[in-house]
C-alpha cells in the first residue's frame, strides 16, 4: 500500500474522500468507485468506469463527483425492491378487511 492508498483510506474513514457516483436506468442502479483524495483525480477516473458500464450494456448513466462515505459500492434498486416486497408478510391491519 502506497502513501496515496493510505491517505485515500483515511479520508474516506472521516467522509471526507471523493468518490464517482454512477447512476444508471438500465439496470436501475448506483454504483460507487473511489475513494480518491481529489475530486480532480475522481473526475480522471470516471471514464474508464463508464466505459465498462457501457460494455455491460447499461442505458442511462448519469455520473457525479461527490464527497460521501458510501455504505455499499453497488445499490440494485430493483433487487432492494423485491426484498421488501412480500406478498405474503402479514401486517397489522391483515384479516381486518375480509
């Protein structure tokens, strides 16, 4: 690990690292890729990111250079929709419409 990984790493442990956040449509989903120490050095990197989304085929992208502590890498709304749907998940007002 280099001088740059661990400064990197120590910014992002404070939230006050850069990142490249990637929004696509198709798939409906954000990915992250960082941390880096500069937003100038994030923005230097996101074209190699949107080119492999690109390749992958996703539709819609929108990029953003933004200071963050992302919790995932990888958000798929569409996977995050259907855990929380159950269908059969009884609620507190179940029955009382029979």
């Amino acid at each position: 690990m280099n001088i740059q990984d661990i400064w990197s790493s120590a910014l992002h442990l404070i939230g006050q690292a850069w990142w490249v956040e990637i929004t696509t449509a198709k798939p409906h989903c954000t990915y992250y890729f960082g941390p880096f120490t500069t937003a100038v050095e994030a923005d230097e990197a996101k074209a190699g990111y949107v080119e492999d989304l690109e390749g992958e085929s996703a539709q819609g992208i929108q990029v953003t250079i933004k200071r963050c502590k992302p919790a995932q890498m990888t958000i798929d709304y569409e996977e995050v929709a259907q855990e929380s749907y159950n269908p059969t998940e009884k609620t507190s007002m179940s029955g009382q419409f029979s």
